[in-house]
C-alpha cells in the first residue's frame, strides 16, 4: 500500500496544467458517448477528447519508457530483444513476404502458362489443317476436306479446348485487321465486345484462291474451370477504355490510358482448396494477359489488357513445384524439420545465456550501487563483495580502492580550495597595484586595459603624476605566469613608486631610474627571472618625451597618420647588475597618440599560423586614431582576438593609450 501511495504521488508530482486539461477533456468527451449526448457542443467536446488522449498517451509513453529502462536490467532486456528477437523477426517477415511474392508470381505463371498452352494447341491444330487441305487427292471436294478435317480435330481436341469451333470462310475482313504485316497466322486471345475468346486464324491455299480458317475456343466458366487445375478460384476481367464517367470497381492504367472491368468471367465449380496446415494461408495471384480487341463498329486494338485475379494454397503449389523430385520431397522436409530443432534449441540456449548474463550484471551494478548510498552517507568502510574475477569483480575492485581513497581525495579538495583562495587573495592584492584613479595633467588623456590569461596576471602598467604638467608612464611584462609573476610584478612596482614619488623626480634620467630598477632586480630575484620595461615621462609645457625601453617591445608614436616606434634603451631588466642604459627624447607634436602594449598584443596567430604583428597594431591604431582613447584600447583588443579567431589567450595583453594633445 505505501508503495502504490509512493507510485501515485510520484505519478501527480509529475503531472502538469496540460496533462489535467487532457484528462478532463478526455473524461468529459467518454460520458458524451456514453450517453449518447448530441448536439454542436458534445461533437466538439469528442472531437477534442480524441486530440487530447493522443496527447495523454503520448505522455504516457514517454514516462513509461523513462520507468522501464531507469533499471539496467530492463535495459539490457531491451538490447537484447533488439539485438537477437527483432532481427530473427524481421527475417521471418522478411522470408515470409518473399514467399508470399514467390507463391503469387507461380501461380501468375501456371496460369499464364496454360492459357498460352491453349493458343498453342489451336495453332497447332490450324497448321495442321493447313498441311492436311493441301495434300488431299483431287477427288475430295473442299467442303468434304473441311469437314473431314473439322471431324478429326473435334474428336481429338474437344475435352482440352470445350466449345471448339472450326470454321472455313473466304472472308478476310478479320485476318486482315489482326493477322500482322506479312504473317499468314494469328493464335491468341480474341476480345469482340463484351466476349472473350482463344482464337487462331491461318490462311490457306486453296484451289481458287485463298481461304480462311477460325479456330474458336470461347472462354466461359466451364473453360476456366479446367485451366490451372492446381489454382482455387479464377476469375478474368475483361477491361474497356474509361471514359471518364462515374463507374465503380477496378481501375487498371496501362501506358497512357486507363481502363475499367467491364465484364467478369468467373470459373465455375473453383474454390480455393482446404489450408493442409495452419500456416497454408491462402496466396492471392494477381497477373495480366494481353488481347485483341475488335469493336462493335469494327475498331481493332491490337494490345488490350485483360486482367486476372485467382487465388492458392501453397501446398498446392509445393506440390507442383516439388514433383520431380519424387521420393526426395519427404528427405527435404525431415531435413528441414531437423534445422527448425536445432535452431529452436540454439535460440533457447542463447535465451538462458542471457538471462543468467542479465542477472549476474544486474546483481553486480546493484552492489555497486548500495556502495554508492553508503558513500552518500560519508561511510567509507564500506566494501563491494567480489564473486568473481572478471570484469565486473574488477570494477568492485576498483571501486572499493576508490571508497579507500576518497578520504584523501578529500582533503586534496580542500587544499585546492585554500590555494584557490589564496589565489583569489593575490589577484585582489594585484588589483590594487594597478593605478586606480587616472592623473589629471592638462593635455593629456589615458585609458589602459589589461586581460590576464590566468587568475592573475604577470603585465604590469602604471601612471605616475610628478607634478602638475609631468606624468610618468610605465608599462612592463614580467617573466612567466601566476603568482610568482605577479610576486615579482608587486616588487617592479614597489621599487619604480619609491623612486618617482620623491621629490625632483620629474627631472630624473630615464636611464638612471632603469638603472636603479635593474639592480634592484637582480639583487633580489633569482637567476631566471627578469621584467621586459618601457617608461616615459612627458612635460605637458614643453611637450617633451623622455622615455627607456628595457627590452621592451617598442612602444610607437602616431601623428597625422605617421608611426615612430620608441625603441632606445636597452635589454631586459634583472640580468646584468651594472648595465647602462639608454634614454630617448623627442618633441611630441599636438594632437598624437602614444601607444604601448605587451606581447600578448601581437603573438596570436590566425589559423595560418600567422601572428598578428607590431606592424597590424600599428595599422590598426591609426585607422581609429581619431577616436577617444577608451575606444582605441578597446579597437586594439578586439582587433587581436579577430585575427586569432578565438577569445582563448595564450598571454595576458596589455594596452595602455595616451592622447597628447
């Protein structure tokens, strides 16, 4: 009971505002038709009902389908009735469509056959007809030879052709429309209205002239009950041009035109045998026989169709077709009988084999999944019980080694976690070496964008006010990743403030404070690492760059389309203790625009392996440098991560932009 409450409460959980409408829709449209209620509302009421329990089981489908293969058991089931069942079924239907195909085109054949074996005999009889009239002695009259000769083909032919007809005649008016060009004979099925008939016409030589002679066998009951003796029931319909008219029954489309039944010839005394067996289903047979049709105004259509329809067993047709195998026919079958058991007795073993399979792979993912609810639950003794060594035993293994462990995994996370922190920690500390308000000197407008490609970043910039007309401009990238670069990042700029906040330090060498920077590094740094650095301080009175490139790449200066890179100076900083430096200095002209930037900047490369390059950047900036310098970083930046055709970075980049005016 607690689990039927379970399973219903489970079930209305997971009802929704369209599956309640639908059942009372649904509800409402089966007392309508119980109660016989009418009327415009209750046939829209039922028509609704009907859309909405398509819907309902639609619904049901799905979470039935999502409750049976939850279970891996189910699963495994399933994939076992689409790997073995399905297949051997869809053979057997397969087979049985064949033979069903097979059945019906023999039958088609017998039949054919035998009517053509009809117009054979005719032909046979008018050729001998022929032979005969022209070897009698003179002293037999014509009319006694076509008697005599009519005489002897009724005695010998008339229980195979019932009705036969034999006729002499000097009239040609019929052979000349459907004996062929050049030909003395026509044998075959003759349409003249609403008749059919077998019929051959030869024309013979005769002491006058020439003469005609009709073999006619009309095709009624009585004649198709003897054709195809092992076919049940047979029925020919014979076909007329439709006019267009209403007109019920079969409609047959040959070539371009289409044809209605318009007579049935149904043979007298068929039926369809009595089944041998369950699976003697009946076969029906469908085939097409051509004729010529004269109509009532003498119209000829040389090729009419003229279809037939019957019906067999196939142990009837078995019969015909395994005859001349005589006594073989019982061997077959034992045989054949023999491969059925043993094909029953495989799919049976192969049925077993996979219960027991199912069953030992269902039992060893349900331990597996005990262990699972106790590891929930923080209880790590807990151990899979291992019954074999295979590879589901080597999975609880596995998982029991997992159990030992997680302890240790867990305390691993933990450490992550304090290092993330940490992390986080270092990247608000670095936040805030950078320069968070921007100097405001006359003339001049800066903007800097820094993307790190890490947590944080190893790209260091800064702006200095020294006075009221002189800001210093720093940018630096500083040798590897992470924390350690951004370590070493917090020392550059703890050393480059305290030089440039003392007083005068806006008369100060360029290439001394790099000097000073340098010695400090190398003092204090190991061995391996060192900072690329580029400083600049510019006089907003007397428009005056003095600047130093320590192995920096080459900030540029833009002016009325015009690029000058900023190049003196020397190599990196933090390699050798007393380098001498070089210092830079050059007029700015109004209105230019000073643009530095890290490696980053430059190195993507396309998916030609192409990098972007200094002199990209250098085209990039001054097409926007008319624009604000904000708008200019951001340019810059999305002109780079365009060229790569990926926003992953490789390196922090770095931007800083600064309008002279």
């Amino acid at each position: 009971m607690t689990s039927f409450r379970a399973n219903l409460k489970e079930v209305w959980s997971r009802l929704t505002w369209p599956d309640l409408v639908s059942t009372a829709v649904v509800a409402g449209g089966l007392l309508a038709g119980i109660f016989e209620f009418s009327g415009g509302f209750f046939s829209f009421l039922k028509y609704l009902a009907v859309l909405a329990s398509f819907y309902l089981l639609f619904r049901f489908i799905g979470w039935w389908r999502n409750r049976l293969l939850w279970s891996l058991r189910n699963r495994l089931i399933v994939a076992y009735l689409f790997i073995a069942a399905v297949p051997i079924l869809s053979i057997v239907t397969l087979v049985v469509l064949a033979a069903r195909i097979l059945y019906s085109q023999l039958g088609a054949y017998l039949l054919y056959e035998d009517i053509h074996k009809r117009i054979d005999m005719l032909a046979d009889i008018s050729e001998h007809i022929a032979i005969a009239h022209q070897t009698l002695p003179p002293t037999v009259t014509e009319s006694d030879s076509e008697r005599i000769l009519a005489a002897q083909s009724h005695a010998v032919h008339d229980r195979e052709l019932p009705g036969l007809s034999i006729g002499f005649s000097n009239e040609q008016t019929l052979s000349q429309k459907v004996i062929p060009a050049g030909k003395r004979a026509f044998a075959g099925l003759l349409q003249e209205g609403d008749k059919l008939a077998i019929v051959s016409l030869r024309i013979i030589p005769d002491r006058k002239g020439e003469r005609v002679v009709t073999l006619r066998v009309p095709v009624t009951p009585d004649f198709l009950s003897t054709v195809a003796p092992d076919l049940g029931g047979v029925q020919l319909n014979l076909m007329e041009r439709d006019t267009g008219g209403v007109q019920q029954g079969l409609k047959y489309k040959s070539g371009d035109t289409q044809y209605v039944v318009a007579r049935p010839i149904v043979a007298s005394n068929r039926t369809l045998q009595a089944a041998m067996f369950w699976i003697d289903s009946q076969v029906d047979v469908v085939s097409r026989l051509d004729s010529v049709y004269v109509g009532p105004d003498g119209r000829v259509e040389l090729v009419r169709p003229v279809f037939a329809a019957s019906n067999a067993r196939p142990s009837r047709l078995n019969g015909r077709i395994f005859t001349s195998l005589g006594e073989l026919r019982d061997s077959y079958l034992i045989f054949f009988i023999l491969v059925g058991i043993v094909f029953v007795i495989v799919e049976a073993a192969a049925f077993a084999t996979g219960i027991v399979l199912t069953r030992r792979i269902t039992r060893a993912v349900a331990d597996l999944y005990r262990g699972t609810q106790y590891v929930q639950a923080m209880d790590f003794s807990h151990r899979v019980q291992i019954e074999r060594r295979d590879q589901l035993g080597e999975l609880g293994e596995s998982f029991n080694r997992m159990t030992g462990s997680i302890s240790q995994l867990i305390e691993e996370e933990n450490k992550r976690r304090r290092l993330e922190d940490e992390i986080s920690i270092a990247r608000e500390v670095q936040n805030q070496l950078f320069p968070s308000t921007l100097p405001s000197v006359p003339g001049v407008e800066i903007e800097a964008i820094c993307k790190a490609a890490r947590s944080v970043s190893g790209d260091y910039y800064d702006f200095i006010q020294l006075s009221p007309t002189h800001i210093a401009i720093a940018i630096a990238d500083i040798s590897g990743k992470g924390i350690s670069a951004a370590l070493l990042m917090a020392s550059l700029q703890a050393a480059l403030r305290s030089q440039m906040l003392s007083d005068g330090s806006e008369r100060l060498s360029m290439a001394e404070l790099v000097s000073r920077l340098n010695k400090h590094l190398v003092r204090n740094t190991g061995d391996d690492r060192f900072a690329t650095f580029f400083i600049a301080v510019y006089d907003s009175v007397t428009r005056t760059l003095r600047y130093t490139n320590a192995g920096h790449l080459p900030a540029f200066l833009i002016c009325k389309g015009a690029s000058e890179q900023l190049d003196k100076g020397g190599m990196v900083l933090g390699v050798v203790d007393d380098y001498v430096y070089e210092e830079g200095s050059l007029t700015v002209a109004p209105d230019a625009l000073l643009i530095g930037y890290s490696d980053g900047l430059i190195e993507p490369e396309n998916v030609y392996g192409e990098e972007f390059g200094i002199r990209r950047l250098q085209e990039s900036a001054i097409h926007v440098q008319g624009a604000a310098p904000l708008m200019v970083a951001e340019s810059l930046m999305a002109a780079a991560e365009e060229w790569a055709g990926t926003p992953e970075q490789a390196d922090d980049m770095t931007v800083i932009v600064a309008r002279l005016r």
